[in-house]
C-alpha cells in the first residue's frame, strides 16, 4: 500500500501532507514556495510510493468554486500530465484554515507562531488529507 498526499494549493505556498504507508495517520510533511513544488514533487515521488494525491479545492458558502480555484485548475491540469499514474482527487477545502488555527490555539500556540502561514498551510493539508481517509474508510464499511 502506498502513501497518500495532500496538497493545500497556494499561490505563494504549498502545504503538504502524507499518510503513513498503511494511509491510518495523517502527517504534516512540508510547505514549500509553489515556484518550487515541481520538483518538490518529482524527488518525492521518486523516493517514496505515493498511490492517490488529494488536493483541496476552495468552494464559496454558495458550494460555487471560489476564485482560487483560476490557480488551482492549471495545477491539476499539469499535474494529470506530469504524473498520469497517479490518481488525484480535489476535495472541498472550506474552512480548513480555520480548522487549522484552531488546532493551533488547541495545542497552545502562541499569537507569534499562529501567524507563520507556512504552518497553517501544513495544518490545512494535514485536516483535508485525515479528513479523506475517514470519508474513505466509511465508504468501505
């Protein structure tokens, strides 16, 4: 079984995460620039087994897709073309960054470190990556 990898597309950052190899527990991996996720991506890929990559797709309250999505959508184009092995799944993102300042506050952050947007960029990825694996697990019961 290979990992699974969530991408919390930004137009300055990226957040990461990954599931362990039996794809039970969510993990922050990394926020990269988004100049540099392309071979953030490849040396990943080559490296470890990634079988599924779940990117979160911002939609508005009205469930219309907000308009991030003009940045997002050339990137999973791209990405389709870069890695055609790899299945990819967007899944709507809405309120992940506050989810993530949340956990944040939870776990005693202070005011300083909850205003490190790489952080939170992680945080996000790791929220809509553990929250797909639960969607996924239910659908198997």
């Amino acid at each position: 079984m290979g990992r699974i990898l969530a991408v919390d597309y930004g137009k300055k950052r990226v957040g990461l995460a990954v599931s362990d190899p039996q794809q039970i527990i969510a993990n922050k991996l990394a926020t990269v620039a988004t100049h540099t996720l392309w071979d953030f991506l490849q040396s990943y890929f080559h490296n470890e087994q990634v079988e599924e990559v779940v990117v979160g797709y911002p939609r508005q309250l009205n469930n219309k897709p907000s308009e991030a999505v003009v940045y997002i959508n050339p990137f999973l184009k791209k990405f389709k073309e870069k890695f055609p092995e790899i299945r990819i799944h967007v899944v709507d993102e809405r309120f992940t960054s506050q989810m993530a300042m949340q956990t944040m506050i939870d776990g005693g952050i202070g005011k300083m470190g909850r205003r490190n947007k790489a952080l939170v960029d992680a945080i996000s990825a790791t929220i809509i990556l553990q929250s797909f694996m639960e969607q996924k697990r239910n659908l198997k019961k």
